[in-house]
C-alpha cells in the first residue's frame, strides 16, 4: 500500500523509518520531509498547509494512508479534507484536535468530566490574569492557550515572572496563541509522558517515556521543544499505567465521543505524578518529539498495521509489543536555540556513525546546500540509542553524539540523568 507521510521532523524521520520497515509497504511519500527521511521515502514538494493540493497528490498517486505527524495540520483540518474526498488519514479531526490547540478546552473538558488535573482559571485579559496571580501567589504556571511550538508555557517560581509572562503573551509575544491564557496552580511531582493509541472507542496503552524540557543540564534554562527523553519511565509502574488509562485515558475518549467527535490517533497524555496520583498536565494529539524516536526503537509490532488499526476502528482486537531494551535519544541543537538558532552551519560525520550497533540518527532541521549537509532549524539532530539499561544507552548515544563533527551545535550530556540515578542506587 502507498503511504503519505506529512512533515519534516525528527518525530517524522522516526515514523518513517519505522513504517519503511513495514510488509505491508509499497511506496512511501512524504512531504515536506527532510536528507534523513529521503534515505526511506521519497520526498514530495507539497506545501501541507494547501490542503486541495496534499488531496490532489493523493488521488493521483493513490494513497492508501495519510499519517500526518506535526500538530499544526492536525489543527488546522488536514484530516477533515481528506476525510472529505474518501482518503483515509491517521489523525483526529479538527475539533478533536483541540485538545491540544486549546489549553482551555481541555482544561474544562477535565472539569465537566472528572479528569485530574491543576486547579485553573481561564482569562482572555491581562489584567483579570494578574489579579488572579497576585490572589493566588507563586509559584504558578501561564500557559498560552494556543499552539506555541512548545515555548507557550511558563512555569513562574516568582509574582514578577508571572506578571511579565502574562504581559508577553497579550502583548503578542506568542501571536495569535497568546490571545487567551490559563493561570493554573503549580503541582509537585515528576513528570512523564505516556501514550495511547485510539480509535474512537478503544485506547489502547503503547508506552511511557520522560523528556527534558529545559535547554541546560540539571534541568535548567528556558524550556524548549525537547532536548532528549527516554524509555520506559521507571516512575511510571504499572499500577499507575492502569491509573493514567482508567482515570484520564478512557475518560477523556468518552467525553470526546459524548460531544459528538470521536478522537482517533495518538493522545499524549504529559503527566504529573503527584503524592494523590497522577495528573493531566496537558494533552498533545500526536506522537511527540523528542519521544516518538525512543518509542519507535522499542516498537516490536508492525507500526503501519496498528496506525492502520486505529483509522478502521479494530484496535480492540489488537496489541503493541515493546522490546525490554532502554532506549534514549539526544537532541543535537543549532548554538542560540531555543532563541535564534544559528542555520547554516555545516554537520559532518553522520557517514561513520552507519556501524554503530542500536544506534539511529533521525534528522531535524537539516537540508542539504551546495552538497553538504547542514543545520536548518533549532532542534537539528535526534541521536537515539538502545541498551539493557538507561546508562548503557545513554553511554552509547553519547558516543555517538562525540563523532559527530558539528563545532556549530550542542546538547544536554546529562539526558536520562533521573533512570541513571535509580539504576545505581538499585546496585546500593
């Protein structure tokens, strides 16, 4: 069967080179996608967001599936027009959707149908939001209502960042995304992210995985789109998978169904594991990224046969499979991200990595200039690794980040830092 796969990302890259694999595969496409996705796929220069012309390629290469990976498509409909012209398309629609493209709709989708989650209030003003905060004190969190490119949340430790976070996103720091945003009390825990794959009716568990969201080691500097994760997440035990499923997962498929547009695809779930359980921190609907990479490398089922599940409503009849190995990927950045990411510069070495045992690189932001491969974005280069253990894999991913001649990029070296220290202390 022909496959369209829509975007450039290293969460792409992964996909495909999960669904390149595949028995069931003619010909995979993708568009825009990026050097390391044209090694699986051939590239097609559609511009996504012209929904006519991604349906018009469709039909006339006869796709058998659209897998659209980003988020902004999915918000904008891309699923509802294929739908529309009877082209199958793995992805929910529009206004399902919104549960990542709203902060607030899924904030009060958690208050309507009993999902736990942070105490909120929602303010389309700046002045009603600073009043709340100075009522509520800090720390506390502000998240930009819309989509922000994972930059729309502040985790604010004191009264003066808040106050300057709200003025940012009304003063159109974040454009359109920052028009409305949620106060929402500050929660303790540790976060992880897990992940179901739905169909309407059924969810069904893949994995769990923990991310790294802040740009510097030991967690610290401005958050950004990812700079690393791995899995499984040790915090996340079985007890709490079943927890996450019945308490929010299943929840959340019947509030859906309930308003009349049932979710199918991937809902990722970011948790917090609070001292009561856990908790929704928020909702994205699509495989993340930096965690699609480590989940793809543990993948032991066929990826097209359960994406291909989801979209005919049959995941009730079946299941995923995960290799017991630890896997865990770097992000490799362009210097100046998550500000303005220096492009341009130009990657060496990816050729000798090929060897490595259990090693993938999947591409970001790259492209090809004048022959030579070089940064074209902030996140730039997915260094993923397997191992019995988080260490050994984490070891592994950095050795091969080492022989990546790139003086223009950087990474976090301590990426799985909380799995290493549990490991060692179990060897106490």
């Amino acid at each position: 069967m022909n496959v369209l796969l829509v975007g450039g990302g290293g969460r792409e890259h992964a996909l495909a080179w999960a669904i390149s694999a595949s028995p069931l595969l003619t010909t995979l496409y993708c568009a825009p996608g990026n050097p390391g996705i044209a090694e699986v796929a051939t590239l097609v220069p559609l511009d996504v967001t012209d929904h006519a012309a991604v349906v018009a390629f469709c039909q006339s290469a006869k796709i058998d599936l659209v897998v659209v990976g980003p988020e902004a498509p999915l918000v904008a409909g891309l699923v509802d027009d294929l739908n529309g012209h009877a082209i199958k398309a793995f992805g929910p629609t529009r206004f399902a959707a919104r549960l990542e493209g709203s902060k607030g709709f899924t904030k009060d989708l958690c208050r309507d149908f009993g999902i736990p989650t942070a105490a909120y209030e929602r303010f389309t003003e700046a002045e009603p939001a600073k009043a709340y905060i100075r009522a509520r004190g800090a720390p506390i969190v502000i998240k930009a209502d819309g989509l922000a490119a994972g930059k729309g949340v502040v985790v604010a430790m004191t009264l003066t960042e808040a106050i300057e976070a709200v003025d940012m996103m009304f003063s159109g720091g974040l454009g359109e995304a920052g028009a409305a945003v949620v106060v929402e009390e500050f929660m303790t825990g540790e976060e992880a992210s897990f992940f179901a794959l739905c169909d309407g009716q059924t969810a069904l568990a893949l994995a769990t995985a923990q991310d790294h969201k802040q740009v510097g080691d030991g967690d610290t500097g401005p958050n950004t789109g990812g700079m690393g994760a791995y899995s499984p997440a040790a915090v996340m035990t079985p007890e709490l998978i079943e927890r996450t499923m019945a308490e929010i997962i299943k929840p959340t498929l019947a509030a859906m169904t309930a308003k009349g547009h049932p979710f199918q695809g991937v809902l990722f779930a970011g948790l917090m594991i609070t001292t009561e359980g856990p908790k929704l921190i928020e909702y994205n609907c699509r495989f993340g990224d930096p965690e699609c990479q480590v989940l793809m490398m543990r993948l032991k089922d066929d990826l097209l046969t359960l994406l291909f599940g989801a979209v005919d409503g049959q995941l009730k009849t079946m299941s995923a499979r995960w290799f017991d190995e630890m896997a865990l990927t770097v992000v490799m950045a362009a210097k100046g991200y998550p500000g303005a990411p220096e492009k341009g510069t130009v990657i060496r070495g990816l050729d000798q990595l090929k060897a490595l045992d259990g090693a993938e690189i999947f591409h970001a932001g790259t492209a090809l200039k004048d022959g030579q491969l070089v940064a074209n974005g902030g996140r730039v280069l997915n260094v993923t690794a397997v191992g019995a253990t988080v260490a050994e894999a984490q070891a592994k991913a950095y050795e091969a980040v080492d022989k990546i001649d790139w003086p223009g990029g950087f990474c976090r070296r301590d990426i799985g830092w909380r799995a290493v220290e549990r490991e060692r202390a179990a060897k106490r």
